[in-house]
C-alpha cells in the first residue's frame, strides 16, 4: 500500500489543471493556417529566410461559445518532411521565437459561437539553405515541408479580459510549405510576425 502523501502527489500528477485546460483548450478549437503570400527574402551566401503571409482560420469545434484574445503570434515553431510526420509527431526540429512588442498591444476579445469561424491573419519566417548539403541548424532546403505553429498573445493581456476559460494559445494543424529551388529574392524587412 502506497503511503497518503504518494498517492495524493500522483493524483496531482493526474489531475494537473494546466494539463487539463491545455488539452481541453486543443478540443476547443480547429485551427488551420494556409499560405497566401511567400517571398524570399535576401540573406547571405549560404542562406536566406522564407516569408510566409499566413491566413489563419479558426472554428469553434464545441457546443457552447468560446472566448479568445487577438492578436497571437507564433511563438513555437515545428518542422516535419510531411503532413503524416507531423500528425505522428515526428519533426525535424523546433525553434523557439523571441519577440518584443515595439508598442502596447490593444486586444481583441472574440467570442465564436458553436460552430462559427473567424479568419485572421499573421507572419512566420522559415531559414532556408541554397544548397542542401550545406550544414546549418534549423534550416530547410528546397522541398515540401509541413509546419505546426503555436501561438499566444504577444504581451501580456489585461486581467480583466483574460478570464479563467479564455483560450490562451492556439496550434494549427500541420500545413504544406513548398521551399523553392533556385527562388528570386528580394529585399524584405523582418520586424517580426504581424498579426491582425
């Protein structure tokens, strides 16, 4: 027999709150993102960095209504060689963004009833190599790839609009990203994800 304190910790490992509220925030809502602009941006003589213009999707999957903050950006970033890879979990790699709102971030709080779905838009960049032999973390070369994104507010948000059941990240479903060989590039200013 297992002493009281021991059970009582792996019941607390069982019925972790933060764990509940992020799988129940994933059964929520469905959220897919798809590219509808791409440039490739000039970098150096090794690589370069893809810009994607991302429109965001995201549908109220539950019976009753749900709350979420706008903007989010992407703050996590995952890699897979395919659709089916991702699903499985398999990715390339992970990367991490750091951003710094340049301003005050004014929140939109969107409320989707059973059902609706609002469209929105945001940015992610992807380091790509000119040649694929070439050696350089976190990077892609030409090809298909499938990206999962996470996303969260930028700033902080005011406490009286985070309520306890407002959704606070988002992950898409994986996405196609199709890297070209040989691209054009052009001059791009990277600030940073936009989102609206």
């Amino acid at each position: 027999m297992l002493p009281m304190p021991v059970i009582l910790f792996l019941l607390g490992l069982t019925f972790n709150p933060s764990a509940r509220q992020a799988q129940s925030e994933s059964n929520m809502v469905r959220v897919k993102a798809r590219v509808v602009e791409q440039k490739y941006c000039r970098g150096d003589a090794d690589a370069f960095t893809v810009s994607l213009g991302l429109e965001i999707e995201i549908e109220n999957s539950t019976k009753t209504p749900v709350d979420l903050l706008w903007p989010m950006a992407p703050w996590v970033g995952k890699v897979a060689s395919s659709v089916e890879d991702a699903k499985a979990g398999r990715f390339l790699y992970e990367q991490t963004a750091s951003r710094y709102p340049q301003g005050q971030t004014h929140f939109e709080r969107l409320k989707l009833e059973p059902g609706q779905k609002v469209l929105k838009r945001s940015e992610y960049y992807l380091i790509a190599r000119h040649d694929a032999a070439f050696s350089l973390p976190k990077s892609v070369s030409p090809g298909t790839y499938a990206v999962v994104l996470m996303l969260s507010p930028e700033a902080g948000p005011p406490a009286e609009m985070a309520g306890p059941d407002t959704i606070k990240s988002l992950t898409t479903e994986p996405f196609l990203v199709e890297i070209r060989a040989a691209a054009k590039l052009v001059s791009c200013e990277t600030t940073g994800a936009k989102t609206d």
